[in-house]
C-alpha cells in the first residue's frame, strides 16, 4: 500500500534546509578570491539561517495540528536543522574569521603573520566542535524522540541547534551593523562611527570560533536544561496579557533587530547555564541548620 506523508509540515521542513543550503552557498562564495566587498554575502547568509528558524519554529506545530506528525517527518526535520543550524554558522564562523585574517594580513604587509596566530591553528578544531555537538545532539534527539512524535516537550537538556546558530548569527549580525555604523539607531545616537569601534568589532571574528566550541559543549551536555520557548507560548495558548507582551516585543526587536536578537539569544543561552551554576549556592543557603541530637 502507498505510504501517505503530511505534506504542508515537511514543505515547510524543506524551507529550513532551503534556507540552510542558501547560508552554505553565500557563505562558499565569500570565498571566491578573498575580496572584502563579499563580506556582504556573509550578512545575507546569516539572515538566512535566522529565516530557517522561523521555519523550524511552525514545522512541528503544523504537523500536530493537522495530525500529520510522521517518523518521515522527524528525520527531515533533523537533517534540515543540521544544514541550517549545524553546518551553516561553522562555516560562518570559518569564513569571517578567514576574511579578518586576510584584513589583518593585508595591513601588516607579512603573509607568514597567519602562522603566528594561534587561533588559525585551531579555529578548523572549534569549528568542526560545534558541528558535531550539533551532530550528536540531534542524533541523540531522534533517538529519544522515536515513538513519541506527537508529544510535546517543554524543555531540552542541553542547548537546541536553533539557539546555538542564533548565538553566531546574532554575533555575526553584531560585527556587520556596527562596522558599517549606518543604521538609523545607531546614527541618531552618533553621526559618525566611534574611534576605537572596528579595534573592538575585531574581537567577534577573532573569538568567535571559541565561542562555538563552547556552544558544541552546551548542545551535547545533559546537565543544563533549556526551554522550549515555541512549546511554551504557543502549546497550551496564552493569556492576553501575555499575547499582548509578546505583540509589543516583536515591535521591538524589528525596529532594534541586531541588537535586540544579539539580546535575546545570549540571554536564552547564558541564563540556564548561570542558573545550574549557582543552584548549588541557592540550595546551600536554603538547608536548615542540622540540629545535633543532645540539642
């Protein structure tokens, strides 16, 4: 008998993996001779992969909603986001730090100055970290996930690929914006760039590709937990105060959007990581006194 597959939730899988494959391609031809005018290509492809989010968010409620969550589905829904949010912000990491050292080359006047970075060395380590954190982490998802395709899960442990991709493209993002100091909020607040900024702004391509090794640790460790924030908003509804929030945020973040994402991305991955840390402080400080037996 012909097998029937949902097909609105895996075309809208399949524009996460569109939008993915797009970031991978901007990202290749970045690097088609080294050309500063392309680091343009690298803004587009982070936007991109940002875009790719808002597909995953609604594949999975599409899917429940219409009662079309299959095991089909859940496996594409794993290799998209391993396009989109696994591949496509290592090799954005890869490639703006590429160009920054290309840059940094270009001014020192001495092609062997790559050599003597030792992040160069290992930027391929970090990079390649983040990948397969990603990697194993889905492929740890699918396996607990199977049998349980309708369910709705309210937390992960361990950091989810989307979060991770929006910590790099938001710093990415970030490095554009400033560096380019052309945006209507940054200009009301200063007409012309701030002496010292692009020194500062160097520090994003130079350590970004630690920053991904760590968010490769985040992604596979079972000791954090952090929220799904889709399943907690749009599961069970929400009330209008919170419906009402949610409508001015929006508003927020698209008249502020670099800074606002750079915000809310680091702010979902640091605080569960600071929360875990400090529960043993808080546990330690909420313990009664123990009363010894002649008292």
């Amino acid at each position: 008998m012909p097998r029937h597959i949902a097909v609105i939730p895996n075309i809208i899988t399949l524009c996460n993996a569109v939008c993915g494959f797009i970031a991978l391609t901007l990202i290749a031809g970045s690097l088609e001779g080294g050309e500063t005018h392309l680091l343009v290509r690298l803004h587009q492809a982070a936007w991109f992969i940002l875009a790719g989010m808002l597909f995953d968010v609604f594949d999975g409620k599409v899917a429940r909603a219409t009662g079309g969550g299959t095991t089909l589905g859940a496996q594409l829904d794993s290799l998209a986001d391993l396009v989109t949010f696994g591949l496509a912000p290592a090799g954005l990491t890869l490639a703006l730090f590429h160009h920054w050292n290309l840059e940094r080359i270009s001014e020192s006047g001495n092609p062997l100055s790559e050599a003597g970075n030792p992040l160069s060395q290992l930027i391929w380590v970090f990079c390649l970290a983040y990948f397969l954190g990603a990697l194993l982490r889905l492929a740890r998802f699918n396996s607990v996930r199977d049998g349980h395709e309708n369910d709705d899960h309210f937390a992960f442990d361990g950091m989810p690929t989307p979060g991770a991709a929006g910590v790099v493209t938001s710093l990415v993002l970030m490095y554009f914006t400033l560096g380019d100091w052309n945006a209507w909020y940054l200009t009301t607040f200063s007409a012309t760039k701030p002496e010292g900024l692009d020194q500062a702004l160097a520090l994003i391509p130079q350590f970004l590709p630690i920053c991904c090794f760590l968010l490769g640790y985040l992604m596979v460790s079972n000791r954090i937990t952090y929220p799904h924030v889709a399943s907690q908003m749009f599961g069970q509804g929400m009330h209008f105060d919170r419906f009402a929030s949610l409508v001015f945020a929006v508003t927020v973040v698209v008249f502020f959007k670099e800074p606002m994402l750079c915000l809310v991305f680091f702010g979902y991955a640091l605080w569960p990581a600071v929360h875990w840390i400090s529960s043993p402080l808080r546990r330690s400080k909420g313990d009664p006194t123990p009363i010894s037996e002649e008292e």
